[in-house]
C-alpha cells in the first residue's frame, strides 16, 4: 500500500481544516518536508480555476493554480512524488502542459505523476471557451498528444482540436518513455480511458467501496489492459469506513490511539487489498493547527505507514 497525502491548504473548503486555510509558503515547506522524510508516496494538489458562485458557499473561491504548485512542492522535496487529484485535461493546451510537466519532471529528478479527468463545472468550461459535450474526446486527444511530444523528437500531431507540427520539444521528461499517467472518473469511457494507461483513480468518490470491485472488473476487462496486472495504480481517496478516532487526534489517549491504528491496518491489509488498491490517503481526525498535522503525519507513518507501505517507485 503507497499512502498519499491530499496537499492541506491547497483549496479553502469551508468545512474542511479551517486550520490549512492560513498556510503560507513556510506552512507548505513545513508540510511537504515532513511528509517527504517520512514513508509518504505523493502530494496530490485538486484543480479549479474559478469557482461558480452557487458553488462558493460549499466549496470556497480559494484554490492554488495546480501546475505552480506542483513544481513549488517538487522544489521542497527530494524524494516525495508529485501528482493531482485531478488535472482538467481539456483546461490545457497540450503543448504547454506537454512542456511544464516535462520542466518539473525534470527539475524533481523524475518525480512526476500525470493524474487527469475531464472536469465537471459547465461555468469553467465557458469561460475558458471549451466546449464541455466535447470534454472526453478533448481528453483522449490530449493524451495522445502527450504521448507523442515526450516521445518523439519529431512530433506531429493532427487531431480534431489540435495541430502540432515543424517544432522540436525539449526538455524530454527524466521518466521515459514517460510519466505515468492515471484518469480519474468513475464512467465507462472513463475506465476505458484508465485501461490505455497505468492508473486509475476514482473520482468523484460519491460512492462506497464495496462498488469498486465492479468498475475494475470492467476496467481489467478492456483489451489495452492486458500485461498491466501488476503494475497498474488504483488510487482510492478514502478513509476506511466505520473507523473514526473519536475525540480527534489530539486528545486521543495511547490505548485509544492502539485501537485506531489496529483498524487501519485490518482495513488496509484486508479489504483495500483484497480489491485492489494500491494507494490510498489518510483520514485527518480532529487536527486544529499545524503542529498537530505535522504530529499525525510522524505518528500515521510510524505506526500505519511504515509496516504496510512500499517503497516508492516499488
């Protein structure tokens, strides 16, 4: 099992760590060193590039530019991997968003995940001037796009939305023949898309885990899935349910906090295993303030990480 740490203070959630919606750039380092001394796998940083204002009462106007931070995050760590959760694919241009991730590929010494979906707000989607029917075959495109400018060293690319001919694309990423790309979504031609490479992370998670063992058997059913049986990511960004630490993390006793960690592991070595995940995040129980977050990150990697992750790149 990888364990993954969803970036606090990357969004401003109203309801969600109130405490991370006052991290500035020393809070972030103070985040991302801890988590890469310890066993963690990757930060994985969302994606809204405006919010509706239906939607800012739920979900805040707050969230960092997910590419910047990225590379902001790589600069701050030595081993710990970098990823989204997700990009909005049809949000870029496939040449620009060809050259950045290749940049901090290279700069983080091969550190790269490439995490993307076809995104959900019709309002971003207008802004921008996308059309949102056509989001999927953006993404398909995009990605084979992407595939091809990290590749070669003379690309061409013809596509429906796309053009890219007469230029030479440099820097190649470090991960050849490129970073692993994972697609989040939770539809057919979502998991027919997450077949072609080498995750899968659901996304929304408006379901339980008990419906996962379908999709992938769906997933694992396509043709370009074959030869990727042991290699291939399910990212599952959920606690394990019916286990809470009640009273939060800080005023949690040691016998308490045995228990906790027995269930976590029972969850983890049995179901998430049995199903197929291969990575997963943290619950946060009851954090208040950055010393206490920092406090549960040493006390979940010593306690739950350690004994059941693998080494990263493993």
């Amino acid at each position: 099992m990888k364990f993954d740490l969803i970036l606090p203070g990357v969004s401003h959630i109203p309801t969600l760590m109130p405490w991370s919606h006052h991290l500035g750039a020393e809070g972030f380092r103070q985040v991302l060193g801890t988590a890469d001394a310890c066993h963690y796998n990757a930060v994985l940083i969302s994606e809204h590039l405006g919010m509706p204002h239906f939607e800012v009462p739920r979900l805040g106007a707050f969230w960092h530019e997910p590419l910047a931070l990225m590379a902001f995050a790589a600069a701050y760590t030595t081993r710990l991997r970098v990823d989204h959760t997700v990009l909005v694919a049809p949000y870029h241009h496939p040449l620009r968003l060809a050259k950045t991730i290749a940049t901090i590929d290279l700069l983080s010494g091969g550190r790269v995940n490439v995490s993307v979906g076809v995104g959900h707000a019709v309002a971003e989607f207008e802004a921008m001037g996308v059309p949102f029917t056509e989001r999927g075959a953006m993404t398909d495109e995009i990605l084979a796009a992407l595939d091809t400018l990290w590749t070669e060293d003379r690309p061409e690319h013809h596509g429906k939305y796309f053009q890219i001919s007469g230029l030479a694309l440099e820097p190649k990423p470090v991960q050849q023949p490129r970073p692993p790309i994972h697609v989040g979504g939770n539809s057919k031609p979502a998991l027919r898309r997450a077949a072609r490479y080498d995750g899968w992370q659901p996304n929304p998670t408006n379901f339980t885990i008990e419906e996962i063992p379908p999709l992938l058997d769906y997933l694992r059913s396509q043709p370009d899935f074959a030869g990727k049986e042991d290699t291939f990511e399910v990212t599952w960004l959920k606690q394990p349910q019916g286990v809470e630490l009640e009273g939060g993390f800080a005023g949690a006793g040691p016998g308490r906090l045995r228990a906790y960690r027995e269930q976590l592991l029972e969850a983890y070595e049995g179901q998430y295993a049995e199903i197929g995940i291969t990575r997963t995040v943290p619950d946060v129980p009851g954090i208040g303030s950055l010393a206490e977050y920092l406090d549960f990150l040493r006390w979940f990697d010593e306690e739950v990480g350690a004994p059941v992750a693998v080494p990263v790149g493993g």
